[in-house]
C-alpha cells in the first residue's frame, strides 16, 4: 500500500496567478475527494470523484477552482487567479466504494 | 453552513483522566466516522459507526453512534500522552455521498 500522495507538498504563490496540485490516490481506490483544511478547522469539503465522474461540487467553491480526474486515477486541482484567502492546507483522500478516506499529506497553499 | 457540530473546541487534560468529545448534526446521518490528526499530520481513520444505538471499543478508546442517529461521542480512558491530537467526527447526510467534518476537538495532554 503505497498511500495517497500529493504534489508538491508546498507552494507559494503571488497574488492573481495559477497554481495546479496533483493528487494519486490508492490503485485500488474508485473514490477521490479534496478538501481544504485551515488552521483550527476541520477539513471542509471541495469536491468528489467517483472514476472519473466528477458527482459533487461544494457551492462555496467559487469559478476559480477546477478538479479533474481525466482517466479515473490520478487528480488534478487548479485555483485560478489566486487569492490570499485561498492559502490553506490543501487534502486529497482517496476511498474505495463504502469505505473510510485515506487522505495524503496535502498540499500547503501560501499566497502573497 | 456547518452541519456537524463538534464539542468542545478544546481540551486539556492531566495524564490518567479522562477525555470525551460530542458530536452532533442537525440531520440524521447515514454513518459516523471518527479520525485523528495528529499536529502536522493528516486526519487518521479510527472508526465508522453505521447503526442506530452502535457502540465499538477500540482499547482505551468507546465510540456511540446516537439512536437518532444525529449524535456521537468518543470517550477515551485513562489518557495517555500518545492520544494528544485533534478529534474529528464526519458524517454522511443520509440521501448524500459527500463525507461532512466537524471543526475537531483538539486534546492536550499535561504529563
């Protein structure tokens, strides 16, 4: 079991451009969801995959965020014209159908 | 706005005493799922309670998933300072998939 792993594990930004993270998840795993993590909070939901469906988009996600997941396995995140309210921990988790998350190490978001 | 609740925001205890955090949605859920994170970590799985009335051990560690099925609880005994780290329950809305967070009970342990 390799884990969840994510790319990079941090990045910093300047205010206005883009940033794009990559998420493996577990071979085996049909399920990927990111979520983004602040100091004190729990993780708050983005977005989800099941294959390569993307079945759920968080309404506070705003036009400037876009997931993929082209072949069902890896994912990808990008924030466009970033903002400094984006910096955040940013968490990929991968499951199997019904089963619990398994999340990756995440991604730490600065902007300037 | 949040739909899982999670009480308290903080605790700190002395080594030996006991610890418990409440969890509690204003929807009934499908399942309960309880992880751990340690400081500078990823949230951990610990446990999922599926049925109404549910308790599961794991050690030191009892978990009680609420006969409405709105509520939960984890009680550890007997802290130990390996248990310092944040308690998060998340819950499935019943009729949704997406896996909902509390905000964590953050748990520290005086030695």
């Amino acid at each position: 079991d390799t884990g969840v792993s994510q790319d990079p594990r941090h990045k910093i930004t300047k205010r206005g451009q883009n940033v794009t993270f990559r998420c493996d998840p577990i071979s085996e795993h049909n399920r990927l969801y990111w979520y983004r993590q602040t100091l004190g909070q729990g993780p708050e939901f983005l977005t989800y995959f099941q294959n390569e469906a993307q079945l759920e988009k968080s309404r506070l996600l705003s036009d400037r965020f876009s997931a993929e997941r082209p072949k069902g396995s890896f994912s990808t995140l990008e924030i466009q014209r970033t903002e400094q309210g984006d910096s955040a921990m940013y968490l990929c988790a991968s499951s199997a159908q019904e089963s619990p998350l398994h999340f990756g190490n995440g991604t730490r978001l600065t902007v300037t | 706005g949040q739909q899982v609740m999670q009480i308290p925001q903080y605790q700190h205890v002395q080594e030996g005493e006991d610890f418990t955090t409440y969890c509690n949605s204003s929807t009934t859920l499908s399942n309960i799922q309880w992880y751990k994170q340690r400081p500078g970590g990823h949230p951990v799985f610990l446990i999922q309670l599926v049925k109404s009335g549910e308790v599961k051990k794991q050690k030191r560690l009892t978990f009680q998933f609420g006969e409405a099925k709105k509520n939960s609880s984890l009680h550890i005994t007997a802290t130990q300072t390996t248990d310092v780290g944040t308690y998060f329950c998340a819950g499935i809305i019943q009729g949704a998939q997406k896996l909902v967070f509390g905000q964590g009970t953050r748990l520290t342990i005086n030695p």
